[in-house]
C-alpha cells in the first residue's frame, strides 16, 4: 500500500503535530505527521489512501488549521513515510522507549557558545 504525503504550508511558528492530527483525521487514516521546526511554517501529513489525501486538500486548503490560513495541496518529490521512519528509528528520535521526542526536531549537536 503506497500512502500519499500532502503538505500543509502557511502554519508560521503556531503548528502543533497534535493539532494537525486532529484537524485532519475527519478526512481519513492518517500515517504520521510531520512539523516542520527549523525553518518553522510547514508540515506534511501521511495519509494511507490517496482519496482520503485529496479530500483533505479539497477541504482544508484556504481554512484555518492551527490557527492561521493554510496552504493544502498533494506534495510531490520528497521522501515517503518508510525513508521518514527507518531514520526516525535508527536515530532513537521519535522512538518513546529510547526517549525521544515525536514531533520536535532532535536536539542539535555540538551545543554550547559558539564564541569559545
């Protein structure tokens, strides 16, 4: 079964991967979802079924989602949710029993002052 990536742009710092979730779940199954934090304002949703997918586009692009007016539409290019997981996985980022964090982008390496 091949699931279908829509993109949701538009969303500026205000996105929340709970929020998504719930704003497009009436449209179909959901796969996973994806916010986007550095840069902020896009997310993809991984939908199961590709009419489930263009019935979200249909009904969601233009309203308000998260709290701003967002762009809807079927993404093309990019890596599918199988690519997404297996680096999720390997990385124990978004994996709860390695305690990562599903939904916010992975801690960033090196930390510290630059400046030193």
């Amino acid at each position: 079964m091949t699931n279908t990536r829509v993109y949701v742009g538009d969303l500026g710092n205000s996105g929340s991967r709970s929020e998504l979730f719930k704003s497009f779940a009436g449209h179909g199954d959901i796969e996973d979802v994806w916010v986007a934090r550095n840069p902020p304002g896009f997310a993809f949703v991984y939908f199961k079924r590709y009419r489930d997918a263009q019935e979200a586009v249909e009904k969601l692009n233009g309203r308000y989602v998260c709290g701003r007016r967002v762009k809807v539409e079927i993404a093309t290019g990019g890596k599918d949710i199988s690519e997404m997981k297996s680096r999720r996985e390997s990385s124990g980022y978004g994996n709860p029993m390695s305690g990562g964090s599903v939904g916010h982008s992975p801690p960033r390496r090196g930390g510290g002052y630059r400046g030193q």
